[in-house]
C-alpha cells in the first residue's frame, strides 16, 4: 500500500478532467472534483501555518478547482496536490505543492508536479515556475534556480500578503521551460 516509489509510472500521463486515470500503482493522478475540496484545504494549509506553502480558504479552492490535480488513493484520501495559476498569458505558476507527511519521499510529489506541467502544456503555457524551500525537489525535475525579480508580480503580492500579515518565509524560484 505504501510502496508507491516503486510502483510509480516513469511518465505521469495527463491527468483528466472526468473519470479518474487510473494507474498500476496504489494511488490515482487526477484532476480535483469538488469532493476534493476540504481536504485540499486541509492539506495546504497544513504547510500554510509553517510559511511553507500560501494559505488557501475552502472557497479559493473550490473557485479555482480547474486547476488542480490531486493524487488519490482507493478511498478518495487526497495524498497530494499541486495547483496551476496563470502568472502571464505564457508563463504559469505551480502553487500549493503538498504532500500528506504519512506520504512524503515516496514520489508522489513528483508524480502531482509532472501532471500540473501536462496541463500546463494543454493549456499552451510556454513554461512554469514555482517557489519553494525544496530546491533539490525541483531541481531534479528539471528546474533551473532564479531571482524572483524575473516575476514581479509575484514579489508584488508576496509584500501584499506581508503586509496583511501573513506568515511568509523566503523561498526559491524555480523556472522550468515546457517543451
Ligand atoms: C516538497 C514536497 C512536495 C516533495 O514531495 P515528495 O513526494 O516528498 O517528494 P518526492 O518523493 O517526489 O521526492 C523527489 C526528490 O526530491 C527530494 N525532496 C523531497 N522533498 C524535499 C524537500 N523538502 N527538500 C529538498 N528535497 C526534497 C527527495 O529527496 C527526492 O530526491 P531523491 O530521489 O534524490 O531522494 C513535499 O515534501 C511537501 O509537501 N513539502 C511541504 C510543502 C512544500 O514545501 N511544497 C513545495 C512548495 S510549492
């Protein structure tokens, strides 16, 4: 049940919209559905009140659902999220990457990032990028380090946020290009 580095697919297919896609392994990568929601929200601000991630209330999610991809197992338990935001009409961002800690090493994380480029990719983004402490994790994805200064807007609303008081710790930038 637990083995799913092993068990994990060397290409992550695109996740679908409708029925889930299912796998040879013990989890399935999928789009969210609204039965996702609260455990969505639950899974990202678990990392939210550590700074790690940004917070995200019920309502944001459930607004913004399209945009993310889950990775469930048979009970419909979400082990792991990410989350695609468009920064520029070319350029989108992958937030609220998380993985349940029972899960965490295993590569389902890397499974949810893969899956957020593909529809990334569908949606015709040029490339992504995202920000994280977890500069090892995204390097061996393929993504190269730079200065956030690349993504203003991104610096702008992180002083925003700031601003109004929440919990941000510095992080990472991390660009990838999609082919
Ligand atoms: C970062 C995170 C998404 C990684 O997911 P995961 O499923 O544990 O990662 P994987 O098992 O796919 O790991 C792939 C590689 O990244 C490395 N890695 C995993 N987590 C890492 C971290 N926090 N920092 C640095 N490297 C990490 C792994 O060691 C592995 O490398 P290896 O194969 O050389 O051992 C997960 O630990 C998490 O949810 N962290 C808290 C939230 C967060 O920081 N999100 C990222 C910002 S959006």
């Amino acid at each position: 049940m637990h083995n799913l580095a092993t068990a994990a697919t060397p290409e992550t297919p695109a996740p679908t919209r409708g029925p889930s896609l299912v796998t040879e392994t013990p989890f399935v990568l999928r789009r969210a559905q609204l039965v996702d929601v609260l455990q969505l929200a639950a899974l990202v601000n678990g990392y939210a009140t550590e700074g790690l991630l940004l917070p995200r209330s019920t309502e944001q999610v459930a607004l913004a659902l399209d945009n993310y991809v889950v990775a469930v197992d048979a009970g419909g338990r979400v082990l792991a999220c990410a989350a695609l935001e468009e920064y520029s009409p070319s350029v989108a961002e992958i937030a609220s990457v998380a993985v349940d800690r029972q899960f965490r090493g295993l590569g389902v994380g890397s499974h949810v990032v893969r899956a957020a480029e593909q529809v990334a990719r569908q949606r015709g983004f040029l490339g992504v990028f995202c920000m994280s402490l977890a500069e090892r994790f995204f390097t061996a994805l393929g993504y190269e380090s730079v200065s956030l200064e690349r993504y203003p807007e991104k610096m702008a609303r992180y002083e925003r946020l700031a601003a109004e008081g929440v919990h941000i710790v510095p992080k990472g930038c991390f660009t990838k290009s999609l082919d």
